[in-house]
C-alpha cells in the first residue's frame, strides 16, 4: 500500500495533540497536518471528567477542545478511532490498525499515558473502572444513583477527586489505599490528615494502609479482599491508581527513553524529525535544573503549541513553568515547580490547614509552591522558584499572600 505523505502527524488527538496543531498553524498555514486519535472524540479537557461535569458546572458538549469546523478551517485532517501500531523512523512512516500508511516530515507523538491497571486477581473484571476517559464518565454516570456503594481504589489525584465527585453525588463512597493520608504525595502530613478528617466528616469512608489482593463478581456486585483482611462489597470499583506515559510507539522505533520519551529544550527525541510532548515527555524544566515529566492540563496545552511552532520551524526552547490545580470539596489548591512532600514544607497559614501557602524547599531554594484556597498568585509563586535565592522560613512568612 502506498503511503499517503503529510508535512506534519501528530499522534495523539488529546489536548496535546490539538494545540499542536495551533502551534503548526501559527507558523505555517500551508504545510498538510494529520491528526490521528484513537478515542471516537475529538480533542476534551480531562479535568472536568473529576470536576465540573460531576457538579453540574459543564455539560459533555462544553469540554470540547475545538470545533470540527476549527480542525476543517485550519485544513487539518482528523481521524479518530485510529490507532497507530507501529513508527518506523528510518522510512518516516506510520502504520494504523487498519493497515493504513503514512508518512511524515515532522513527527509529534503526542501519545499522552494510559491508566495503571490493578496486578491482582479480577483486575481485569468488566465492570472495573480504571477512570480516564470521557467514555468512563459517561458510562459511570449512567450506572450510579443515590446510595450506589463505590469502591474508589487509590487516594492520589484522580481518587481523591472522584471521591469527592461520587460523594456530593449521594453515592456511599469507600476509598482504599496504601497511604495514611489522600495525596500524601504532595502535602505535609498535618494537611493530609486535616483532608482526611474533612472526607469523613462528609461521608467519605477511608481504609488506609491496606490493598486489594483480589476481587469478584458475586450477584452483580464487587467483592474486593484486602492484604490486611478486609471485604469490601460495593457497585462499582473505580481505580484511580496514576498512570504510565505512554512509550510503546517510541520504543519500538528505538528512540531513547527515560522516564518516559526522553526529549531535548526544542521538544525532540532522540530522531530530531519526532517530537514529544505532553505526559510522555521527560523534557529539561529550566527553572528547576533538572529533568521532568509532568502529567497535567497547563503542561499538555504549552508543551503542545511550543512542540507544534517547533515542528514548523521555531526553535524555540520549551521554558514555560506549567501550573496545576484540584479542587477536593472545599479546598482548591494551585500549584507550580516541584510540589512533593518528601522535600522540606514550610508553610504559612491564614488558617490552618486550609488558606495559605506551603513551600516546597531544597538546600533553602524554593522549588515548588503550593497555594491552598489562595488565588491568583501563580505568576508570584514563578518569580519566587526562577530566583533561585536562599531563604529561610521566616523569610517565606508573607512571601505569597
């Protein structure tokens, strides 16, 4: 079969994907693009998935990215439902599922990651939803009603958040997780255990330090046994459990990875005419000195136009400092640099464990910043990581307010 010939692929039809092609578009009107996604959707916003569209905030239409009118103006060819099975570099071509060839000049794998999926017994079970796609909320939404028993697997980002979805939602929620506290990957410990007493207060029970070594069907519930010898029943089982970027394209073509698809300041792999971009990339975060992946929604929408502008020529390096935000029943947080609890927190509270700000230190240099129910300050919180200063505690009190 003959391979149909593009200036620029993008694979990927997520958020990534479709500001790449505003990137391309930006500096080059001319040169044919192909989108390929393999959702039947075009390009959404995940965050409402947990948020909004749980609490009547946006409907399904609104979290469209683009128009298919935008993708039609800007001559852009979509195909959706189309999965890519293999990338060789050497020809510069792509093969889809259906036996289709194409080849391309520039390359962007904008392939995003793909859910963890649980290694135990029943993991597999139709039914069990490891939470990522709009199908997902569709599919979910449809099923739950008042007083459905759910059994949410997991207490990082996405557990914690349809945790607290489900539970405004009047469903009888049960999260189960290793940690002692919901994104302990992230908080203080004081914080973590504040949040806990909040989900519980609410509703929200929580089995900590334990997890599921097996599940069943029985009379078309779940029963999930626990390694500390728990039975949990439930309706549902959703798994949140993080996801794993996805590199399967890039390694086959033998393209350097790490981390993820290893990529230099321009957003190129180790084949200069493929880019990556968006959660599978492990690009240079300038203004921390080190290298990163970063899976959110800032990250994705400007890692994707400045791959795209690059494709088409730009050389421009990729210096931008991406935010990230969540949003657990009353508390919303933002957040920017590197935001782990493991490094040393310094925090500064207008109240307790609920408004202020947590820092995020290294060797006295601030390389993350956490403001919790405090807005706006995003472009503050840049300046404050970019400088690169030694600061003490005291002098972060009132740094951010």
């Amino acid at each position: 079969m003959e391979a149909r010939k593009f200036s620029y692929i993008v694979v990927g039809a997520g958020l990534t994907g479709c500001w790449a092609v505003d990137g391309i578009r930006a500096l080059d009107k001319a040169g044919s693009v192909l989108l390929i996604g393999d959702e039947k959707y075009l390009p959404y916003d995940r965050p409402p998935l947990t948020k909004k569209l749980w609490f009547g905030k946006k409907k399904v239409e609104e979290i469209f990215v683009r128009p298919q009118q935008y993708f039609t103006d800007n001559r852009a060819d979509v195909m959706l439902n189309a999965m890519v099975t293999k990338l060789d570099a050497g020809s510069k071509t792509i093969t889809c599922r259906d036996g289709g060839i194409y080849q391309y000049e520039k390359l962007l794998l904008a392939t995003g990651g793909r859910p963890r999926r649980l290694d135990i017994e029943g993991g597999s079970l139709d039914g069990i939803y490891y939470y990522r796609y709009l199908d997902d909320f569709v599919k979910l939404k449809a099923e739950i009603h008042d007083g459905t028993r759910a059994l949410v697997i997991g207490g990082g980002f996405i557990g914690s958040e349809i945790a607290a979805a489900l539970n405004v939602n009047k469903v009888d929620v049960t999260m189960l997780m290793p940690e002692t506290c919901l994104t302990e990957q992230l908080f203080p410990k004081s914080l973590g255990l504040a949040i806990n007493e909040d989900y519980i207060r609410r509703g929200v029970k929580l089995i900590l330090q334990d997890l599921p070594v097996s599940i069943i069907r029985r009379n078309k519930h779940f029963i999930t046994l626990t390694k500390n010898g728990r039975e949990i029943t439930s309706d549902v089982v959703i798994a949140g459990i993080g996801m794993k970027p996805d590199t399967q394209l890039a390694e086959a073509a033998g393209l350097t990875l790490e981390n993820g698809i290893a990529v230099n300041e321009f957003l190129q792999t180790s084949s200069p005419d493929i880019y990556a971009a968006g959660d599978n990339a492990y690009f240079p975060y300038e203004a921390l000195g080190r290298r990163m992946r970063v899976e959110h929604w800032d990250n994705a929408v400007n890692q994707g136009r400045i791959a795209g502008m690059n494709m088409a020529g730009a050389r421009m390096p990729y210096a931008y400092m991406p935010y990230f935000f969540s949003d657990l029943f009353d508390f919303g947080y933002e957040a920017v640099g590197l935001v782990n609890s493991k490094l040393e927190t310094v925090t500064d509270w207008q109240k307790e464990n609920n408004t202020g700000v947590v820092y995020y230190l290294e060797d006295e240099k601030v390389l993350g910043v956490m403001m919790c129910n405090v807005w706006d300050k995003v472009a503050a919180a840049r300046e404050l990581i970019k400088s690169g200063r030694r600061v003490s505690a005291k002098e972060l009190q009132g740094a951010i307010r």
